[in-house]
C-alpha cells in the first residue's frame, strides 16, 4: 500500500495531528508516502506548482472544495493517473522522521509543529523543514527545493 500527499505538511502536520487529536498510534503505512509535488516538479521541471497547477498542467480544473480532504484525494489521484500515464514511476520519496515519531510516549507527545519530515530520495540524514502552511502556493524551504530538483 502507498500513500500520497500534495506536500509534506499533508501527513507531518494533518495525519499527525488527527493521530493525535483521536489519541492513535500514527499508522505504519503512513510514515512514507508519496509527495506529489516532488514528483511533478521532477518529471515537468515545475518549481513547487500548487495541485490546481498540476492539475492545470493537463488541462484539468480542481473538482471540488479546495482543501476538502476528500476533494484533494480526488484531484491528487488524477494528477497520479496522468503521471503514471505518461510513464513516470511513482515511489515513496518521503517519510516522518523515525526518530521523532520514537519519542512519543503516552506521558510525552511531540507537537505537530515537531514533527519532522525525511526525504527518502535526497541525503537521509537531512531533514526537511517545510512543513507547509494553509496557503496551497507557500514558500518551501531551500532544502526542499533542492530535494525537488533533485527527483
């Protein structure tokens, strides 16, 4: 099973806080997944485009409400079929810090803004500080332009 994002804040900040909220384990099929943007950026040498650009990109437009979990999954599904269409592989590429996600314990969580991202693709070592914000078109940090161009 894979899963996939827009961007790293998708799972480092919203699963990890809902985890949280709902008082669960973070799943174990969630700690990697698929960033969407890095993907598309690599495969159409695109720097860091919004889903509705992505989706643009192929002629489409964003069917739905605009940050509706269930509406993004929809688009990010169309834009995976059309990268998978044009013959692009599709692989994890990024994951929650193991780390961090260790030192939670029952008497001790890590806040969501802690929550770290690793690029799989890039220097394992290195940690992703982009972790989004509410704006579909927010600045990343250099690291993961870096890691983007990188795919």
């Amino acid at each position: 099973m894979c899963c996939a994002a827009c961007r790293p804040w998708d799972m480092s900040r919203f699963m990890y806080r809902q985890c949280t909220t709902s008082n669960i384990a973070y799943p174990l099929w969630a700690e990697k997944w698929v960033n969407l943007r890095k993907v598309f950026s690599g495969a159409y040498q695109l720097s860091q485009p919004s889903l509705s650009t992505m989706l643009g990109f192929f002629g489409l437009r964003f069917e739905g409400r605009q940050h509706s979990g269930i509406d993004d999954a929809r688009n990010i599904a169309r834009v995976l079929a059309r990268l998978i269409a044009d013959g692009y592989g599709i692989c994890e590429n990024e994951m929650i810090s193991p780390r961090l996600l260790l030192a939670v314990t029952d008497d001790s969580r890590v806040g969501a803004a802690d929550v770290a991202v690793v690029s799989i693709a890039a220097d394992a070592n290195a940690l992703d500080d982009d972790n989004g914000g509410d704006d579909d078109d927010e600045d990343i940090s250099e690291e993961t332009a870096a890691a983007a161009d990188a795919v």
